[in-house]
C-alpha cells in the first residue's frame, strides 16, 4: 500500500470486533514507533501494552469512567497502549525552553503515530486518546508520580471494514507557496 492510501485508510476506531490481537502485530507496531525521530533522539517514551483482560479492564474501568466517560468505548477493546511521556535530553529541553515549546510532546506524537499507523497497516483499529482519568492509571500500572500518561491508545480489530469520508479542509485553505 503507498503511504497516502495507508493514511486514507487509517482512522479513529471505536467499535472493535472480539477478536485477539497478536503480539507479533503488537510487536510490529511498537518497532514502528521505536523508529520514529525525535528531538535530539530523546526518545521520550515508554509504551505499556496491556493485553492482560483482566488487567487490562481494570485499567479500562477507571480511565473511562465519570468525567472521562466519553471514551468509554475503548472498554471494548482487546487492547490498551499506555504513553508513558519520558523526560527529554538536556539540550531538547533547553531548546524546547528557548522556544516555548514542549518538544518531548512533539515526539510522542510522531512515535503514536508511527503506532496507529504500523496498527492501520495490519488490518488493527485504533483510537489516540487524551482524555482519561490518568491518576488512576498510574496507581494501577506503578507509574511513578513524577512521570506523564499523555496518551491512551485503544487497539483491536474493527468491528466493520467502513473506511469513513474524512472531513478536512481544503488543501487550498491549508497551505501557502512562498508568500509575499
């Protein structure tokens, strides 16, 4: 598949059939994401899989419960993939100070893309989440407080093969060639 097929076909997943995941699709879809390029080649992440049902429902029953409810459709996948945001390089860091931005995002942002991307690849849906009750999560999975969850991915087989009509902008409204 060319890349701009791959990226039409890629999209948020929320009805996942019961079906496992294998974890050599898992594998791939890390090994993705390790490659991905990062500021100063901090590689600021860690990836937690959870595959475990049992533990993995556990998690899912607090993330997505009451204001975070909204994603409480990521219960139904076989599959959780917790971001675990690491610190950054000293220089990415004091380049990221200078600039005001927070690069280490940036990074874990190319690197879950990477991942749902390998996922989309493999015939595998994914949902990025944001949105989740991470205090809870890092109780549960040990994550010291000291470090960041900012991304929840659900993963799992789509229940349907409906690729959804993407609505964006015009390519027109988006960009610019050398303005004046």
């Amino acid at each position: 598949m060319n890349f701009l097929d791959l990226v039409k076909k890629r999209q948020s997943v929320r009805k996942y059939a019961p079906r496992p995941v294998p974890r050599d699709a898992i594998e791939r879809c890390l090994e993705a994401a390790r490659l991905a390029p990062s500021a100063c080649n901090s590689q600021p992440w860690s990836f937690i899989v959870l595959d475990d049902e049992g533990l993995k429902n556990e998690v899912a029953e607090k993330a997505f419960s009451g204001a975070y409810k909204m994603n409480s459709f990521a219960k139904a996948a076989p599959v959780l993939i917790v971001v675990v945001t690491e610190r950054s390089t000293y220089f990415a860091r004091l380049g990221g100070f200078f600039r005001g931005t927070q690069y280490n995002l940036i990074d874990i942002g190319i690197a879950c893309e990477h991942f749902v991307l390998q996922a989309a690849e493999e015939g595998i849906g994914a949902c990025w989440m944001g949105m989740f009750h991470e205090k809870a999560v890092k109780k549960i999975l040990g994550v010291p407080k000291d470090k960041k969850i900012d991304v929840i991915i659900s993963l799992g087989y789509p229940a349907t093969d409906e690729i959804r009509e993407k609505i964006r902008k015009p390519l027109q409204e988006m960009r610019k060639f050398n303005p004046e």
